[in-house]
C-alpha cells in the first residue's frame, strides 16, 4: 500500500488509515465475546498484513475495549508497534461517568484530556500515542486550557502528535 506523510509531522502512514470502531464486535462492553475479541485482534493483523500502517481508534469505542483489542494484538505481532502509527480520540464522557447519573457530553477540559490519554496509553499498552486527537467539537472549550494539556502530555512524552 502506498506510504504518504501524515500532514505536516514527521509520521509517514498508509494512505489508508484502518478504522477500529468495531473490532470489538460490538458497541457494548457486556456482549464482547472471547471470540469477538479474537476476530477482532485477526482483522487487526489482516490490516496490518495489507499494508494498512495507520490504526485510528478511540476511548469511546466499546468504552475503550477497541484500544484493548488493538493493544493485545501490538504485542502478538512482533515489531509491529514500531512499523505501525496509532491515532486515537478522547473527550467523549460516556452516560454515567463520572457518577451514576452524569449524561453523555463532551469534556475537554485540561484534566479530562489528560486522564483520558492516560488511561488510552493504558488500555493500549504503549508508551507513546503518535496521534492524539479530540473527539468532536466541544463549543464550551477552552482553547488555552486544551493547549496547557497538551503542552502537559507532549512534554512528558505521553503523545508524538496532537
């Protein structure tokens, strides 16, 4: 597959990029199967045997069992988390996060970006996102205090690029 550079960073990726919105199977946590999660990790490694070398996921996807599949199947195949470029999304709080009665809505606020990221780097398993994005517009966002999150997550070498 055909190589491009990503932008303006310094990240080369396939032109395509593999989308892991439902490797799970599923969009709920409590139907995810051990097969599912198998058939999820074999169309990762299809992707990637394909020439597919940028990987877009999010926390929201199956409430973060998409980064765990896609993260399970970078340590399976060997070399391919440093072969591979992975994007992923935060700042979509699902209904009853933080509390039981807290609605679905959009947080970028500097700590919510941050933890967010932090439990992505978990589920996924690495050190380093290469592509951290927001996930949908936040109106009410606060462009100074988003700046400061990241500024916080680059320096500490927790995202490549935002």
């Amino acid at each position: 597959m055909e190589t491009i550079p990503l932008g303006t960073s310094s990240l080369r990726t396939s032109r395509l990029a593999y989308g892991c919105w439902r490797i799970a199977g599923t969009w709920m946590p409590s139907e995810v199967t051990a097969e599912s999660e198998a058939a999820g990790r074999r169309a990762v490694i299809a992707a990637y045997e394909a020439g597919y070398t940028l990987f877009d996921t999010a926390d929201v996807y199956c409430r973060g069992v998409a980064e765990r599949i896609l993260g399970e199947t970078l340590k399976q195949v060997s070399g391919m988390r440093e072969r591979v470029v992975i994007a992923t999304k935060g700042g979509i709080r699902c209904p009853g996060d933080p509390n039981p009665d807290s609605p679905q809505r959009y947080d970028f606020s500097g700590q919510h970006i941050v933890s967010a990221c932090e439990q992505s780097l978990k589920r996924l398993g690495v050190e380093t996102i290469d592509l951290y994005q927001l996930h949908r517009p936040d109106y009410l966002a606060n462009p100074g205090e988003i700046a400061r999150a990241f500024a916080q997550l680059k320096q500490a070498g927790k995202v490549r690029y935002f």
